[in-house]
C-alpha cells in the first residue's frame, strides 16, 4: 500500500461521495459536511494525486475518463472497508439480516415471522428483499434463503426444501378439471419471467404445454397467484408460493401430482465465519415450519 500515503482519507470519501452521488451538495449531505468542505477536500486530492478526477461545468462537476475509473475503484473499496467493520458485528449484534426473493418473504416467510419473534424477543430482524447472489463475506447478510441448484461459489449452501410445482386455481374453476386433460381447456395464467415451463408438470403425464390455452401473462409471480384467486385461470405453483391460499380455501389443487424441479431452496451462510447463535437460531426455525407445512 505503498500509494495510499499520497492522499488523505477524508478526501478519497469526498470524491467518492461526489462521484457517486453526482453533485457536491448530495455528497455533502451524506457526509453531513458543508458543499464548500467537499469542494475543498476534492481539489486538494486531486491536487495530492497530480490529475484531475473531475471536470468543472455550468451545471456542476463531471468525473473526467480517469476519474470514472478511479471512482469506481474507490466505491468497491470503501464498499470493502465497510464490509470488513460490519464483520466485527456479526457476533455481537442483535440484529439478523436475511436476504430472501421478495416472492418467498411477502407469500410465506413474513406471515410466519411474528412466531419467530414470540420466540426469540432478543432478536430484531430485518429482511433485504433480493434474488441476487450476495457473498456473506462481504456485505452485512447474516443469511440468506435462494432459489437453485446449490452450486454458488464461495459460500456455504445448505438444502433446505426441493421445489415441486403443481396446478392451483379457485375453486369455482377446479369443478371444470377431473383429469389432468382437462388442463388443457382451462385459461392458463402464465409468469412471463418464470424459467419453469408448464411442461415440467406436463410431459410425465403425457401432455404437452403446447397445446395449452392462452391467457393471463404477468412478470411477478405474486401477481400471477392473485390473479388465480380471483378466479382468471389456472397457474403453476409451488408450495411456499400458494401453501397459505390453499390452507384457507381462496385456491385448490385439484390433482395430487406434483412434479420436481431441477431448483430447491438452499441456506446461504459465510463459509469462512463462525456462524453466530442468532443463524442458528433462525435456521432451526425455519426448518421446523418447513416439516409443518410438508406434513399438512
């Protein structure tokens, strides 16, 4: 680190600040400093390295060619260091960060959540709604919950729950389907941005998506569930998608198969850090409402 001597903290923060938020005074607001003191720890930066990370216009600063570049490296860096002190929390702070797909949590995992803290008062959890792949290594998630075949590098996968999927429509619509054939009458409410095809379900029963009516398209799967609620189709479903619809009545199954997917439901833990008691805590949890809702 023979170059980090050159320059001063404070004003690699001020020009990462401005960088990133696009103006001095949106950086001076997150640094709780005055426009004038970003001003001035950014022209002595620049002045400490020699070249310019910012061009000055009518309309405020832009980073130059160099400067973006810089930038960016310096966003992963304080990014790094601050991973690096969040990491001395994990064992000593209350608080459980989950990172889970915004499907799972609103459909199963936040209805289950007020057990869990009936359970474990101590613990406050807060919940970052995310399909990306996170490393626990490098960001503040205690855990995380993901859909997929297990094979993430870099971190600890734990099985969980296999994904099966199955048919589920309101229960007006089910007295029309005595055989799976009868699916292919039925108007289909379809995920657009699912990478399960109804074929999945289909094929072992010697059917063929392709001849599936049209219907309904949405982009979210939650979207697609509550539009069979209300009665406009038949759409494939999982069981932590449709498990609480189906428990109350507002949908039905109306046949017993059910069809694996190649994806399940993995744990994503740190695997290079002692996994603290407040993980452990959550992850029996939650297996035991899994065997709850596997043995209904």
């Amino acid at each position: 680190m023979k170059h980090l001597p050159r320059v001063h903290l404070n004003g690699l923060r001020a020009v990462e600040a401005a960088g990133r938020c696009g103006s001095l005074s949106a950086a001076a607001d997150e640094l709780g400093v005055s426009v004038g003191a970003v001003s001035q720890q950014i022209i002595k930066t620049e002045a400490q390295l020699g070249a310019a990370i910012f061009e000055r216009t009518g309309r405020g600063i832009r980073p130059t060619g160099l400067g973006q570049q810089f930038i960016d490296r310096l966003s992963l860096g304080f990014q790094t260091l601050d991973a690096a002190v969040a990491m001395t929390r994990h064992d000593t702070d209350s608080v459980l960060t989950i990172s889970v797909a915004p499907v799972f949590a609103s459909k199963w995992l936040v209805p289950r959540l007020a057990r869990y803290t009936r359970a474990h008062p101590e613990t406050k959890l807060r919940l970052e709604a995310s399909t990306d792949l996170i490393n626990p290594d490098s960001s503040d998630i205690d855990l995380a919950i993901r859909v997929g075949e297990g094979d993430w590098p870099g971190v600890k996968s734990e099985y969980l729950l296999p994904q099966e999927v199955f048919p589920v429509c309101a229960p007006a619509l089910a007295d029309a389907l005595e055989t799976p054939e009868d699916i292919l009458t039925a108007p289909i409410i379809r995920d657009a941005n699912s990478n399960i095809a109804w074929d999945v379900w289909l094929k072992p029963l010697g059917l063929d998506q392709r001849d599936l009516v049209e219907g309904d398209s949405f982009t979210d799967a939650a979207l697609c569930l509550d539009a069979a609620i209300a009665g406009q189709g038949v759409m494939l479903a999982w069981h932590t998608l449709a498990y609480d619809a189906l428990q109350c009545g507002r949908l039905v199954a109306p046949f017993q198969e059910r069809a694996r997917t190649r994806y399940s439901y993995w744990l994503i833990t740190s695997e290079n850090r002692q996994e603290p008691a407040k993980v452990r805590e959550f992850k029996a949890w939650l297996r035991g409402e899994i065997e709850e809702m596997l043995e209904i």
